[in-house]
C-alpha cells in the first residue's frame, strides 16, 4: 500500500493532537477594591460634617474654594443630547461648532 502526503494537518488523524495553552484572563478586582487604596487620607483631615436641617454639610475654607475655583476655571463640563439614531459627534466637529458660537468669549 503506498503512502500519500495530506498537507492539512488537521485532517492527519495519525498525529498527536497539540495543545495549545489558554492564558486565563486576568481576575479583575471589585470596583470598591480598585479604587480603595487611591489615596491614603486620614479621616483626621478631612472636614467633619454637620447637620443642617435635614443635610449633612462640610464648610469649606475660602482659600481652599478660591484655588479650587481657580484651578476649574477653564473647564467645562457638560452633555450634549443628540437624538435618537443620530450620527454622534466627533471631538473636532465638536469644537468647530462650539468655537465658531463661542467666537466672543475666547
């Protein structure tokens, strides 16, 4: 009987099967444990609240919210509502209509 070449070796059912490992994904940690070592403050320095009516309240000394304020003072925050099945915004787009209706405070 002669021998023939088959050139896929997954269809040669004479070799041993290789194995390949599988990499395990990395277990990711709980969002709490992640972000539970961020910064270490003692709660010593941080403001005690107190009550007001019905709300907690921390007072904030006026140096610290000046330079806050200050640090923010060129950022803006917010969201742009698109409707439904729009074509969403890219970054520039963005800012080439913000700027061009903003001209006056830049």
């Amino acid at each position: 009987m002669s021998t023939f070449n088959i050139p896929w070796k997954c269809l040669d059912f004479d070799l041993e099967p290789t194995k390949t490992p599988i990499q395990q994904p990395k277990p990711q940690k709980p969002f709490g444990e992640a972000v539970s070592n961020i910064c270490d403050i003692p709660q010593s320095q941080l403001p005690q609240a107190v009550i007001k009516g019905d709300d907690y309240v921390i007072q904030i000394p006026e140096d610290e919210y000046s330079a806050g304020m200050d640090a923010c003072k060129f950022n803006l925050h917010g969201r742009v509502i698109w409707p439904k099945g729009s074509t969403p915004l890219i970054v520039v787009a963005l800012k080439a209509k913000l700027t061009s209706l903003w001209k006056n405070l830049l």
